[in-house]
C-alpha cells in the first residue's frame, strides 16, 4: 500500500472539525459521538492494489470462471460472479498499464481455451482469431476503470453497458463472432433470455454482468462509504440491478408461456456422425459411397413415419446437385475444371463428379418420390458465369428443396453470410496477387484448388404442404451453419426483405449444419446455446439438422423440445459391437506380426477378413444399417492390405489398427454422449405469430451501448484536451507570478 506524501487537510475540513491535522501528525478535533473519517484523497491511495501477483490472481480466477460456464461444463450460476476478480482489479488497480496487460492475457486464455475446438481445423487461424478477438478485454478494462477512478460511477452500471458493447463490436464486420457470449451461459435459464425478444442475446449479457458489477461494489464501495464523507454510488447501482433482474423474471415467467403457441409442422431432423478432417488421408478412409447409404438410411427410416418433412445437414453429400452443374455441356465442365481446380483434376474428375451428384440427387428424389414427403437437403452448387464481369465460375454452399414428383430441387438457397478464410479468401477479384498468396496458404489452395465460395443473393424461402396440419402450407428459412449464430441472418429471414411488416415472413426456420471439423467438442453445445437465443428472438421454432450433433428442435421460447440420441435399448447391441471390435483388434495385431512373412500374413488377413464379414459386420446390422459405415470403413481398408505390397503393409496394418482405436472411442462416446450418435427424431414444431421487438428494431439495444461507451471516450479526450490546456497555461502564468 501507498500512502500520499502531502495532503492539504484544509480541503476536507467539516463543520464542528478541526482542519489543522495532516497524516502524519495528530488527528482533528472530534465533535461528541463524531467518528474519524480519513480524506478521501488517503482512502483513494489505501484502496490501491500495488501488487503484480495479486492482479495476476484475480485475473486468474475470472479465467476459470470462464472456462467453466459455457458448454459443454455450464456451470450458469457461476457466471454471475465470475466477472467479479477481474472487475475489482480494474476498479483498484494503481498500475494502469499493468491492468491492461492483465486483460489482456486474460482475453487470450479466455478465447484460447474455450475455442480450442478450432484447432484439428486451423491452428494459424485458431492462433490468429484469440489474437485478435483478446484485444476486446483491455478495451472493456480501459472505460469501466475511467468511469469508476475519475467520476464514482458504479461499476453495476458501467461493466454491463462496456461489456455489452465489447460483445457487440466484435459481433459485426468481416470477422463477426457472436460465440461465448455471457449470455449463452444461461441457455437454460428460460425464464431469464425470454426478455431477448425486446433487447437481443446482449440484454441477457447485460443482466449477468450487471450482477458482476454490483457484487464488486459490495466489495469495493464500503471501504469508502466508511473512510470518507464521499457519496456512494451503490444504492444506485443496487436500486438498477434489483429492479431490473426481478422485471426481467417477471417478463419471462409471462413470455415464456405455451399458450401462445398453434401447431406446426411434423419435421424429421437427420443426423449422421462422420467427423471430417483436413488431412486427405484420414478423410479418404470412410468411402463417400457408405457415407450416401448411411444418409439415405436414416431417410428411408425417417420417411416410413410419415412426417410433413424431412432435414438433412449441411453439405450432407459432397456433390454440386443444382441444375445447372449437372446439366452442364463439356466445354462447361472444361472451363469449371480449368478455373477450379487447375492444377489438381482434370476431365475425367469432373465428370465423374458431374455423374456422382446426380447420383446424390436422384437419390433422395426416389425417397421423395416413394414416400411423398419433401426433403430439405444441404450440398452445394456449382455455376459458369460467363456473361458475369469478369467472367467466372461461382460456387455456394446450398441448402435445397426437393419435393416428390419433380425431377429437380424446386427452390434453392444460397448462404449469404460466409466465414472469413474458412468459406472464403478476401480480394479473389480486386486484388488478385494477394488472393492467389492468400489462397496458397490455405490447405485446399496448397492442392490447386480455388476453394473460395460466393455469397448468396437473397434470402430465398421455402414452402411446403403439411398434411398433419390439415394441408397447410408453411414457410421456411434455412439458415446454414454459422449464420444460425448470427442474429441478422435468422432476423431477415423472419421479417422478410422489405423490412417494414404486420406480420411474419416465415413460419419456421430450419438450420443445417456440419459440425464434424470440430470432432465432438464442447462446439456442438455451444452452437446449440446461440440457437435457442435465435429461437427466443424471433419467436421462431428451429429444427436442426446437424452432422455429428446435436440435432434437435427447440421451441419458440427457447425450450429445447426433442434431440436425436441413441436410443437406451441399443445399448446392449453397441456392447456387442464393441466385443467383437476388440476381437478385430486382437486380429489385426497378429496381422501385423507376419508383415515379413507372406505365408502367415495371407492367413492372418483371411482370418481378419472372415471375422469383419460374419461376426463383425452382423454385429453393426444389429445395431442399426445406419451404423453400416463402420464396417464399411474396415472392409475397404482390409481390402487395401490384400494388395498391400511388402514395403507398405506395415504402414497398413498401424492404419488399421489406429482405425479400430477410433472406432472404440467412438463407441465410447456414444454411450457416454448418445446425442452424438447417428440417429433421427420426429417432433411437431410449434408456431408463435408474434412478431417480436428485436425483429423490428434489431440490434439497437447493443448499438445504445455502443453509444454510450462512444460518449465515455469523448468524456476522456476532453478531459485530457482540458488538462493539457491548464498545464500550459499555468506555464505561461508562472514567470509573471516571478
């Protein structure tokens, strides 16, 4: 602690008090009953943390904190005191710089840990993101210390409108990214994110920081309500966040009612679990073929109950199944191979691949067609431009509608909001020396691919007829992936282009997604928790279809109503499954035994090739033909050893074996996370006719905050333009007072 070398006593002087002390010399004079109240420029120095590891401390426990609010822990109740450490720091912290720099290393572990699932997918990128994205720590740190050191505001009042607006600005622009939100914490809390159909997700973050701000100042501010004869900002900030909280509760409990609620559709929601990998080798392992089948599996299933409709994920099949690709004349195919994929394939590729999406079409028209029931299906779209300035070949992530009877997709759309280096790379046409370095860098542009996707154009919605709901018909938007999470995107669609509305442009929303890159982690929750508030929002229901999960249907206040999960009376079967996966492994040890003795290692391999047809094989039926992919997998990798020469079985044989150690983790996982295994469900959706506040004005509550902080910013620079003047001045006074 530090304590001030002079003080001018007579600045603080009191009625009835003798003003003639100092701090180091006796204390004033007191009236009867009258208790010592030190300055408050002494009390504003004993509140000081001079302390390096104490900051690190206190930055520290926010840090875990964090790591255990959001899915998949979710600890929700912590988050109202998790802010809290950090917050105190900032409010009493001597050493601003030291402040920042604590922030700033707390907004790299934040990021780092609790997105650590962008890893298998970009490291550079997952490096350069929590770079960025830290930044947004210090900033909050440097308005909420100014307004609490320099005017007493209450920290229940400025964390949440900085934190507010700290989310916001890094929810807009080229590098959006609305994740890990406070208010994805409270997911669950339906009661509490009922009010985000008036204020967004970011009233909810509002609230949870509010209550950090006030709980430090029941920290912080009775040092000085104590010590010194200044006035107290906290009733104030107690007074805010008491009536607030409770208002919000009281909202939610009447929102949150089903009673608002008419019947929707039945929709059948897909999902598959094929994890995907950026290594071509480990992708190349489960054949595209078993990865159809499993698909058109889980379809026919679905579509045998009957329900109004049926979703598959994002880019389910990879394949271009729009029209105009599968129609396309030679020289088309030609300059799409030539501006495309240049360097990597060539005409026989292309129609190969022309001939392979048509398959994927036909496919799940035939199930259209048998069951009379529409698909929503996502895969992507392929077009040459030629008459386009400049001329080009335009790909876009698709989601389409097949209806029965027809013999093409009926309606089509395209994903507007693409993510930056992962949909696509920046000054493909303005700059393009850069794009091409850019690209190069990229593991699809380092095969000669161009891999870079265009946005879509408009927010196409789909219709369909709904027998289960007397015939009628109802509209849909499709939000694909990482719009799910963008509130615009979901916004739009419910309102419609035009802005200006009496009532909604979509009755549902259907988000398709693929979130096999991030390989079962915490994402798949928390791509959830963003969704519900979507869903809250607009007062929309949401089917989601999703690879890998979680695939479920959530309510239009925010309930999550049915999720795809494997079944407990399957359990028994994946532990046969399991039993004979490790008889396979004990198989393909001995295998690799005889590696250099061909005699024994043709024996080994037919005994491993008799085991995976007739004990391992049948045991996968069991459980399921949509778990067929299984064996599929290790067939054809049996297969690949039979022609295996001596120099390769080795490599081979550990494949296969690592092979089968997936394959058991997997097994593993689905009995410890069934919502991850392949499966579907069937759930009447639920419609809300209300149009919401936050579908009409959109973001503005967050853009308020915004403002706000914009005016603390005005508020420093001024005082600085003030102080700067005074000291100059002062300086031109000083040789006349000589």
């Amino acid at each position: 602690m530090e304590t001030p070398s002079s003080t001018k006593p007579q600045a603080d002087a009191q009625p009835g008090r003798s003003a003639s002390s100092s701090p180091g010399g006796p204390p004033p004079t007191l009236m009867p009953g009258e208790r010592y109240r030190a300055p408050a420029r002494l009390v504003g120095a004993l509140a000081k943390i001079e302390s390096t590891r104490a900051l690190f401390i206190l930055s520290a426990m926010t840090l875990l904190g964090s790591c255990l609010i959001f899915p998949d822990i979710n600890w929700s109740p912590l988050a109202y005191v998790t802010l809290v450490p950090w917050l105190v720091a900032l409010c009493t912290a001597r050493r601003s710089k030291l402040v920042y720099l604590t922030s700033w290393l707390l907004g790299l572990g934040y990021f780092f840990i609790n997105i650590r699932w962008m890893i298998p997918v970009t490291l550079p990128g997952y490096v350069a993101l929590c770079l960025y994205f830290s930044v947004f720590f210090p900033l909050a740190a440097w308005p909420i210390r100014h307004m609490y050191q320099r005017h007493g505001v209450s920290v229940a009042l400025s964390a949440p409108i900085v934190w507010v607006a700290m989310e916001y600005l890094r929810s807009i622009g080229p590098l959006s990214f609305p994740w890990l939100l406070l208010a994805h914490s409270q997911y669950k809390f339906a009661t509490l994110i009922q009010i985000s159909d008036l204020v967004g997700a970011y009233g909810v973050s509002f609230l949870v920081a509010m209550v950090n701000g006030w709980i430090t100042d029941l920290l912080i501010q009775p040092i000085l309500i104590w010590r010194t004869d200044q006035a107290t900002r906290l009733p104030i900030g107690t007074l805010t966040t008491v009536i607030l909280f409770i208002g919000a509760l009281i909202y939610g409990s009447a929102q949150s009612s089903r009673r608002y609620f008419t019947d929707g559709p039945r929709v059948a929601v897909i999902q598959q679990d094929y994890p995907l990998f950026v290594d071509a080798e480990q992708a190349a392992r489960t054949p595209l073929e078993s990865m159809l089948d499993g698909y058109l599996i889980l379809t026919r299933l679905a579509a045998a109950e009957k329900p109004d409709l049926i979703v598959l994920p994002e880019a389910a099949m990879q394949g271009f199944i729009n029209t105009e690709f599968i129609n396309a004349a030679p020289d088309d195919l030609s300059e799409i191979q030539r501006r495309r994929y240049p360097r990597s394939y060539g005409r026989a590729f292309m129609n190969g691949m022309q001939n392979w999406s048509r398959r994927i079409r036909d496919g799940f028209q035939n199930i259209a067609d048998q069951f009379n029931v529409p698909i929503v299906l996502g895969s992507s779209s392929m077009e040459w431009k030629p008459t386009a300035i400049p001329p080009r070949v335009d790909a876009y992530n698709s989601a389409f509608l097949i209806e029965p009877g027809k013999k093409e997709p009926v309606a089509r759309y395209d994903k507007i909001h693409l993510v930056l280096f992962g949909e696509y790379v920046p000054f493909r046409f303005s700059h393009r020396w850069l794009y091409d370095y850019l690209n190069g860098i990229t593991p699809w542009g380092k095969l000669g691919i161009e891999y870079s996707l265009s946005p879509g154009s408009r927010y196409e919605v789909f219709e369909f007829n709904a027998p289960s709901a007397g015939g009628r018909r109802f509209r849909a938007g499709t939000p694909i992936c990482y719009e799910e999470i963008i509130p615009y995107v979901a916004r739009t669609f419910t309102r419609g282009s035009g802005g200006d509305f009496d009532e909604k442009n979509i009755d549902i929303l259907l988000a398709i997604s693929n979130d096999g890159w991030f390989l079962h982690s915490a994402e798949l929750e928390q791509h959830v928790a963003g969704a519900v508030f979507r869903a809250v929002e607009n007062r929309i229901a949401i089917a989601r279809s999703v690879n890998t999960g979680a695939s479920a249907t959530i309510h239009p206040n925010g309930m999550i109503h049915a999720r795809v999960r494997l079944d407990e009376s399957r359990l028994p079967a994946l532990a046969a499954m399991e039993q004979e996966l490790s008889a396979l492994g004990a198989a393909a040890e001995e295998l690799g035994g005889h590696v250099d003795q061909p005699v024994e290692y043709d024996v080994s391999l037919r005994k491993l090739a008799a085991a995976l047809g007739t004990k391992f094989r049948p045991a996968v039926r069991a459980l399921g033909p949509e778990f067929l992919f299984l064996s599929d997998r290790l067939e054809r990798m049996a297969a690949a050893l039979a022609g295996a020469t001596a120099e390769t079985r080795k490599k081979g044989v550990a494949d296969f074996l690592d092979q089968i150690d997936n394959d058991r983790r997997t097994i593993e996982r689905w009995r410890r996370r069934p919502e991850t295994a392949p499966g579907y469900t069937i759930a009447r959706l639920r419609c809300d006719n209300r149009v919401t506040l936050y579908t009409r004005w959109g973001d503005w509550f967050a853009q308020a905050t915004l403002a706000l902080v914009a005016m603390m910013l005005l508020d420093w620079l001024l005082r600085r333009l003030w102080r700067a003047r005074m000291h100059t001045r002062n300086k031109e006074v000083a040789p006349h007072a000589h």
